[in-house]
C-alpha cells in the first residue's frame, strides 16, 4: 500500500511530519517529495534535522525535479496523495494542471486516475484566486482540507493539534480504520420525544 506525500513550502512544515508518522502507523509506503522551498520552511519552523526525520519515514524519496519518477505516471499503483502542508502556489498549478514539478505532476496523476488527493491548503486570509483555485481542484475531486483545530477536543499543544489533523488527512484516504479521535458530545443527547424548550 503506497502513498505519495508531497511537501510544499507553505507555513505548516510540522505536518508533513505528523502525516508521515500517521501513514506509518496504517502499514503504508510513503514515496517522498518534497519542493525545494518545503526544505527551508522545516528547518524554519521544526528544526534543522527535520528534513531528515521525514525522510527516514519514507519507503522512497524523489527528487522535485525528476519527471521520470515512478510516481509521475498513471500505471505507479499508489492509493492516493496528500499535499501538507499545501501551499497557495501548489494548489494553483494543481488546480489548472500545471505539472510543472515533481509535486505537482504526482498530483495530476492522482487527479486522472481518479484517485484521492487531499491538499492541506495553508493560508490566511484568503484571496479570490484562491477561492477559485480550490473550487477548480474540487471539481475535478480533490479535497481541500485547510488545517484547522478541532477546537472542540480541548487540545492542550500545538502537537495535538497537527497531529489530529493528519489523522483526519490519513482518514480521506480511507485505508483502515480511522485515527483520529473522534468528536463526542459531552452531555446525553436530548430525547426528542421528551419535549425540547430550544428552538
């Protein structure tokens, strides 16, 4: 079971990390590429050996610039994609098929081949090109899941938080059961029967 993890240079660098560790613990293979900028942004934002920790979670390692990848084409057998953190250059090549790099290729390739991809889109706020960029990806059935905090899990760090959020990236890909934790009520649900003073 592989599946291509593409880091692009958006603010987020710890969840490339926190998918890989997720798409470990389902048994998957992870073939590797990340954009030169992505390799600023985790020494930046994680530290300089992070490049190398995310690297040693990798079944394979591709180079940005290397077209003749496995992952390049169609008849590589992965189950789908995720782009974490994706950034707003990423998603518009993404969206108006520009595979103009390694990262970008892989994920048209997700697209034809109707295979999941799921962008970790990283910006705020957000222009109407942007917008439009995500609506263009949805329509040809990527999904756009920006990394925000379930709020409602009460996090106590920022490391709960991005890892819940590649737990739920892993969870699109549907490979087994779900890791993330899910939201449950606090209270008993009111019995409708029961009569209800709330509108």
């Amino acid at each position: 079971m592989r599946v291509v993890l593409g880091v692009s240079g958006a603010s987020g660098a710890a969840l490339a990390l926190d998918c890989a560790r997720a798409l470990t613990r389902v048994g998957a293979d992870v073939d590797l590429v990340v954009s030169p900028m992505a390799k600023r942004t985790l020494a930046t934002e994680v530290g300089t050996g992070a490049l190398a920790d995310l690297c040693a979670m990798a079944a394979r390692v591709h180079a940005q610039g290397d077209p003749g990848a496995e992952i390049a084409s169609g008849s590589c057998p992965v189950a789908g994609m995720i782009v974490a953190p994706c950034s707003m250059r990423s998603l518009a090549a993404i969206a108006h098929g520009l595979d103009d790099g390694l990262l970008t290729r892989a994920a048209g390739v997700q697209l034809k081949e109707r295979r999941p991809l799921i962008l970790l889109a990283r910006e705020a706020p957000l222009t109407l090109a942007h917008l439009d960029n995500m609506q263009a990806a949805t329509r040809m059935g990527a999904v756009i899941l920006p990394p925000v905090p379930a709020f409602y899990l009460r996090p106590q760090s920022l490391a709960e938080v991005t890892a819940q959020i590649a737990a739920r990236a892993v969870d699109l890909l549907r490979l087994g059961p779900p890791l993330a934790r899910a939201w449950s009520p606090a209270n008993p649900p009111v019995n409708p029967c029961e009569g209800d003073t709330h509108d």
